[in-house]
C-alpha cells in the first residue's frame, strides 16, 4: 500500500477541495487520527444532526472512515481489502459477499474458522435466493479472534420490503423443516408467533398479513433455531429480520446497527452505511446503557459490549487488557459452556424426542469448553471483569462529556 493517503475536505468558505496528506507510516498519525475520529464519534452520539448537517463533519467522518479502513485493510496482508464504494468496510479478498467494518475485521472470523457460519447463514436465511436480503454474522462469533469463544449465533437478515409475500412462504418453510443439522425453535414475525408442537402448523398467509397491516419502519421479526456445528457441537442460531422499503430505511434505526454487523452472503446490496451520524450516535449510546445494564449481574454481556466500544472509540490498550483477563481465566468459554447446557434443555423442552441429538451434541460442546472453574475463582475474575468494564465506559462517558480523551489504563 502506498505510505501516503488522501482525505479531501471542502470548506464551507472556500468549494475548492482542500487536501490534507497523511504519512500512514509514521505512528503519530494514528494517534492524531484516532483522537480526532474519537471527538467525531463523540459528536455524533450528542449531536448528531449538527454533525450531518455540516459538511465539513460529514465528510471527516467519511474521511477518516476511509482512512482507517484503508489501514485495516493494509495490515492484514491481503487477507482485507478496503471497500472504495462504503466507506468504513473492509471485503475479504476472494470473495465480494463477505464484508466487515473495519473495527472488527482483525478479530472476526476468517478461512476455516468462517466457514460453518457461512453455511449456517445460508441454510437460515429467508431469502434463499440471494437477491432481496443482505444477512448479517453479528455478536460473539463476529469478534472471535478477540473472546475466542461464542454460546449462541446471532444473525440479522435485511429483506426487501416489497417482496414481503414471498418471505411468509419461506418463513413458514423454514418453521416446518426439521434435518439432523437445524431445526426452529419459534418464529415471532412482527405480533405474529409460531412455536413447534402437535399439529401446529405456521401459517403463511398469517404471517403475510402481519408484515402487510404494519408500518413498513416496524416489519420485523426473530426466528431461533438449533443448529449442528460439526458432529461434536450444536449452539442456538438466531436470525432476526428486517424489511426495509427504499424510502422508509431510517424508521428501522435502533433495530440493530450495522456497526455490529458483517454481511455474509448476499447479492452485494449494503443496507446501510457505517458513516450515518445518527446511527453512530445511537450505537455508542447503546453500547453505553448496555454495559450499565449487564455488568453487575451478566459481566461477560458487558464486556462483549465493552469491547465492541474499545474497538470502535480505537481504544487498544483498553480491549487488550479486558480481552487478557477474559482469557486468562476462561471466562468466555465458561460462559459459553453454561449456554451450550441451556440450548440442550432449550432443545428437549421444545423440540421433544428430536431434540435429543441436538442437547447431546451441545452437552458434549459444554462439557469440552467447560474450565472447571470453581465459585470463588469465578466470582473473583468476574470482579475483575467489571474493573476493566467500567474504565472502558467511564473512558467513553468522559468523552462524551467533554472530560479528558485518554482513557484510563488497568494492567491486566
């Protein structure tokens, strides 16, 4: 990669393009970068529309979107490459339908590792054909390279909203067919709810009928499934769906964020750009009030949510450190461990005589990723956790506030 990297800005005073040359080799830069990324970001979670009504904001952020995704891409040797068309992705090279944002792409999923998620995304996908929906790998297993350990699967779906027939008769498709590999444990479809059991059938024409008689900005809905992943594991798999009309694909905010998300399989359509300052915003402030809501009572939750706002605000030191005691004590894999126990029962509870294989191949997984630790050394690394948790959201809250930009610093 060239060492040298453009951001052209536009004067509001001046149209004529000004460009700044940053020099990608020197290390100052990235640290006079981020810091300037990170006052952006704080902008947009307190002012949003200040910053997309500014032009010379707007295409900073773009900018150093760009800039940063160029660098991602370039320090993984060709493993990434930049996505010129959406500023932020990165697309893994060989393949246009996999892309991620940049702040995740070091840590998620790639060669062997992406392979059973691939599968598993086109085996729950409702538009199988590929062509009205963008699926999405979110959550644990989009940052495994980081916890190294995922429970359940989460997925997110972007379907056209004008093909919304067509997806009832999928849905219902995918509720009635059960194989040795997925089976679906519920489907809600805006306040439509189907569960396995007896003679229950999932009606299509009700399920079209719920996405017709609601606003397009609230046709969603969540399916969950139990999935085989290889002859020695089974995890739930969730895959929530969200139709997005052409005009009304703002409504949807705040349903998910596509900072969190990395298209898998689809024809190439992005539903949404990683530069929206509203979205932005209202991720960080998500990320915010999730760490306050989990880390006394679910830290592991927290943390996820933790690292996901280190990686985005660029603060390095910070998710080393969180991500050290994370693995120091197997804290990740007995956390997935306890969800493996839960899809099992999960699964006979639901599922009756055909959930059998699937509870003991998620039996077999928890007792492999189990680390035996006992009461006290758990809770004594969780408080640990939560240390580490806290200096992350206080870090970010003190930008947000207008404090100090360093973050504060726990050795692991």
């Amino acid at each position: 990669m060239n060492s040298e990297y453009t951001i052209s800005l536009m004067s509001a005073a001046d149209p004529a393009p000004q460009s700044s040359t940053f020099d990608t080799s020197l290390g100052i830069l990235a640290r006079g970068a981020e810091a300037d990324l990170r006052t952006l970001l704080t902008q947009c979670a307190n002012a949003p529309d200040a910053i997309a009504g500014n032009v010379i904001a707007s295409r900073a952020l773009t900018g150093f979107l760009q800039l940063f995704a160029a660098l991602a891409a370039a320090a993984t040797d060709g493993v990434w490459r930049e996505d010129r068309d959406y500023p932020g992705y990165v697309r893994l090279s060989g393949s246009d339908q996999v892309a991620a944002p940049y702040h995740i792409a070091a840590h998620f999923p790639v060669g062997g590792e992406l392979a059973p998620f691939l599968a598993l995304a086109r085996a729950i996908r409702i538009d199988a054909g590929g062509s009205q929906s963008t699926i999405c790998l979110s959550g644990s297993a989009a940052m495994l390279g980081a916890i190294a350990f995922h429970g359940d699967i989460d997925f997110c779906e972007y379907l056209d909203g004008r093909a919304a027939d067509q997806a009832a008769l999928s849905i219902a498709d995918h509720c009635h067919s059960v194989s040795d590999s997925l089976a679906c444990l519920n489907a809600r479809i805006v306040r439509y709810i189907w569960q396995p059991g007896g003679d229950s059938r999932c009606d299509p024409e009700a399920v079209a009928r719920a996405l017709r008689d609601i606003a397009p900005g609230k046709r969603q809905g969540k399916m969950d499934f139990m999935a085989t992943l290889g002859n020695h594991d089974a995890a739930e798999a969730s895959n929530v769906l969200i139709w997005l009309d052409p005009d009304t694909r703002d409504d949807t905010r705040g349903s998910s964020f596509s900072q969190q998300e990395a298209p898998v399989d689809g024809s190439g359509w992005m539903p949404r750009r990683l530069d929206e300052p509203a979205e932005l915003g209202a991720y960080v402030r998500f990320l915010l009030r999730q760490i306050e809501t989990f880390v006394s009572d679910s830290p592991i939750k927290a943390a996820k949510r933790a690292l996901s706002l280190a990686f985005l605000f660029h603060l390095g030191p910070d998710a080393e450190a969180l991500t050290d005691i994370l693995d120091a004590f197997g804290l990740v894999a007995d956390d997935a461990a306890c969800q493996r126990k839960k899809s099992a029962a999960r699964a006979i509870a639901t599922l009756g005589p055909h959930g059998a294989a699937f509870a003991e191949r998620a039996l077999a997984a928890a007792a492999r990723l189990d680390p035996g630790l006992s009461a006290e050394a758990r809770e004594m690394a969780l408080d640990r956790v939560r240390e580490h948790v806290r200096a992350v959201r206080d870090a970010v809250g003190a930008l947000l506030q207008g404090g100090v930009s360093s973050p504060v610093r726990l050795s692991p």
